[in-house]
C-alpha cells in the first residue's frame, strides 16, 4: 500500500488559507462577535445580581408616606406599636437628610419642600402584609402603604424579557457566524483549488485534510476571541472604575461569564468545518 507523501506539516505549509482575504475578515469577524457577546454575557450577570439584590431588600418591605403635618407623637406611637403585630421584624422613620437625598436627584430645591413622613416596615418572609397595612390605616387614614411585591414582579419579568432578548440576539449572531465560517471555508478552498488537488494525489486522505482546515479556522477564531474578549474586559474595567456602583456588582462570576460566553463562537468554528469540509472535498476532488 502507498505510503502518503502529504504529512502535517506539507499540508500546513501548502493549504495555507489564512493567506486568503477572508479568513482574516473572520478574525476581525469574530473579534468584534466575542466582544458584543462577552459585554452582553456580563451585562446580563449584572442585572441579574441587581435584581436579586433589589428582591431581597425590597421583597418584605412596607413604605408608608404620612402627611407633612403628621403628629410627631402619633408617629412615635405607631412605631412603637408596629413590632408588637406578629410578622413585623422592623419599624423605623426615615430621616429628613435621607429623604433630601432621594429627592435632589429629581428636584432642584429639595431642601425646600415639605417632605412627608416616611416608616419603613419589613417583615418575616411567612408573614402577610394585610394585618400590617390594616393596623398603619387604623392609626392614620390617610396614610399610602407602598407593597413592593407587584412592582417587583412586573420588574422580574421585565428582567426575564431582557434575558431572553440579550440569549436570542446572541443565537442569531452566533447563526450568523456560521454562515461566514461556512462562507469563508468554501472561499478559501476554492482560492486553493490547485494545491488541493495535488495534495489529493500525493494521498492526501479527506480526514487530514478536514483535520487540517478545521485546525487553520479554529486557530483564527481563538485569535478573535482572546482580541475580543480582552477589549471587553477593558471596556467593563473602565466602566466599573468610573462607576463605583458598577464596580460593587462587576463580581467573579460576571468576569467568567465574561470570559466563557464568547468561547462559542471557537467551538462553532471547530464544529463547523467537520461537518463541511468533507463534502466539500468530494465536490471539489
């Protein structure tokens, strides 16, 4: 049987693709692909942790707005009375320096208006709320009682639909990815024709071929990825340093998701040439 004089390290050397205009388009390609999809990898992490940390301050908690001219002595009353109902592991006012804070944001003068008193009540997890709010209505009629729960719900499934939306994307640019791996395969073996015939017949199998294509795709596409991934990483980096309150949430498991996410489109690019290249040859050869 003869012996193929097509080795390795020939085939290397002589199906050189990465020569060809588009397989370096497909670094770039999947530079700027691992980049979108890292940021959106670790934006979703982000929100993620926002929300969780949101639900669990916010899920058990009452805030009750009483008029500017509330009785001080009622609403000591009230706050002392509030832990004596079961559930209620908190009662406590807000400060007028608080509530200034919460407001300059969205109005100038502040410091200015008459500011509402303001309780916060949380309570046990197994606990209703319905005695609670029944107990601060009986002691002031006026009073609003603000349940957190529905708001967090519909923001729940506002973060669902943006998970959703952000795993969608990412699927159809991934499809997208593809389709140009594909592209760029079959580009360059037809540039290559010649070589690939004479490879062929110094007994070039369709495994080493396959082998040798797919080696040459991966490695562009790591060359992508690590680009891309880095330029991620800076521009989260830079984003966390500027932002304090991005940086208390940029924590191991965004820069993993960061850093693994983007590792789809190498895998796409292993994957794709097994399945294509073979019966590209047989059209080819």
């Amino acid at each position: 049987m003869m012996r193929s004089l097509a080795t390795p390290s020939m085939l290397t050397r002589a199906l050189n693709l990465k020569q060809a205009g588009i397989f370096r388009l497909l670094v770039l390609t999947t530079c700027l692909l691992c980049m979108v999809i890292g940021l959106g990898a670790a934006s979703t992490g982000m929100l993620q942790q926002v929300y969780a940390d949101w639900q669990l301050s916010r899920s058990h908690n009452l805030t009750v707005y009483l008029p500017p001219d509330a009785d001080p002595a009622a609403v000591n009353q009230l706050l002392k009375s509030l832990p004596t109902i079961e559930g209620v592991a908190f009662a406590g006012q807000v400060s007028n320096t608080q509530l200034q804070a919460w407001l300059k944001p969205l109005v100038d003068d502040a410091g200015n208006l008459p500011l509402p008193t303001v309780v916060e009540v949380n309570y046990r997890g197994n606990a209703s709320p319905a005695p609670i709010i029944d107990h601060i209505q009986q002691a002031f009629t006026t009073a609003e009682v603000d349940d957190h729960r529905p708001m967090l719900q519909q923001v729940g499934a506002s973060v669902r639909r943006l998970q959703l939306a952000a795993v969608g994307l990412s699927m159809v640019m991934l499809a997208l990815m593809a389709l140009f791996i594909v592209l760029a395969v079959r580009t360059g073996l037809m540039t290559e024709l010649p070589t690939l015939h004479l490879l062929v017949q110094l007994g070039a199998t369709d495994a080493a071929l396959t082998r040798n294509v797919g080696l040459q795709v991966l490695k562009r596409t790591l060359v992508g990825y690590v680009f891309g991934t880095a330029a991620a990483a800076a521009i989260l980096a830079v984003a966390a340093a500027f932002s304090p309150g991005l940086a208390s949430y940029t924590s191991i498991p965004v820069w993993l998701a960061l850093v693994v996410i983007p590792l789809l489109p190498p895998v796409i690019a292993t994957l794709v040439p097994l399945l294509l290249v073979p019966r590209l040859l047989r059209r080819l050869t």
